[in-house]
C-alpha cells in the first residue's frame, strides 16, 4: 500500500499535493478522467450514502472511506494515456494559428464572467455553467461570428489582393 505523509511527517509535500489537486483535477477533467467514486457504508455501520466521492479532493480522507489510492493513479495513467495519445493532433492544433484565435475570442467573451466571479458573485466555474452565462457565451459567439464574416465581406477587394500574388507563386 501507498503510504501517504501523515501530518507529522512530511507536512511539506502534504501541502504540495493539495495546492496541486486543482490543477491535477482540471487536467484530469479536460482529458475526460472523472476521479469520482460512489462510497456506501456497510448497513451495520449506517450513515448516508455519500455519492460520487472525489477522489483528489479527499486524497488524505480515503482510508476513512476505505477506499484505495490506487483508484488516483489509475485516473492519473488514464489522463496520461489520453494525452500521449492526442498529443500529434495537439502539436498541429498549436501551430494552427486560428486555433489561437477561437481560444482568444473565448478568453474575451469570458472576461466578464471572470469579472463577476472576482467582485464575488459566486466561483467561475459555476457561473460559467449557469443557464444565462450559457446562454450569453452562444449570443456573444454568434455576434463574433456575425462581425467577423461581415469584416471579410467588406474587405474581400483587399484580402484578394494579397492572396492572389501567392496563389500564383504556388501554380507551376
């Protein structure tokens, strides 16, 4: 069994691991790696069922629950997995320069939504899941859409111009 630093020893890395469980958890979600589990008591010890038990967040709480800390490294290899895999398709996505650009528009249309959450008005990611935000996100993406379409019809005479000379170039 994995042994995990109690607090007497080791206090610096236990405090390491937790200040890095956000980060880890947000990478393991982004991979698709939910590191959750249902724990049920035993009817003789009763108690409620404490569903959907994350993992990271009581990764020092998880031999109350009886639970292994084998279940964090398979979720860890499996995001790891995930991302060796995805890794070509994700050196091309990063040379795409309009990749940056949709991650750029959606930082700035989640600028307010990050402005909310830091007056105080709840954590961003749970404005961000809300039913308004939501639906703020798809109006603010279309009228981004809408503008940049409108940007390229009005200057198609331009963008031709500079397009055209080397389109020729790569005609042999």
């Amino acid at each position: 069994m994995v042994s995990i630093p109690s607090d007497d020893e080791g206090e610096g890395a236990r405090a390491r691991i937790n200040q890095l469980v956000p980060r880890v958890t947000r990478y393991l979600r982004e991979a698709g790696v939910y590191p959750h589990i249902s724990y049920v008591p035993a009817p003789a010890v009763g108690g409620a069922i404490l569903s959907h038990v994350d993992l990271l967040a009581n990764i020092f709480q998880l031999r109350r629950f009886d639970m292994s800390f084998y279940d964090i490294f398979d979720a860890v290899q499996k995001a790891i997995g995930y991302y060796q895999y995805k890794a070509p398709e994700a050196l091309i996505r990063t040379l795409n320069p309009f990749w940056w650009l949709t991650r750029l528009i959606a930082f700035l249309i989640g600028v307010p939504i990050r402005i909310l959450a830091w007056a105080g008005y709840g954590k961003f990611e749970k404005l961000e899941s809300s039913k308004g935000v939501r639906i703020y996100k798809v109006i603010a993406g279309l009228v981004t859409l809408a503008l940049g379409v409108i940007t390229l019809l009005a200057n198609v005479a331009q963008i031709m111009s500079f397009v055209l000379p080397f389109l020729k170039k790569l005609r042999f």
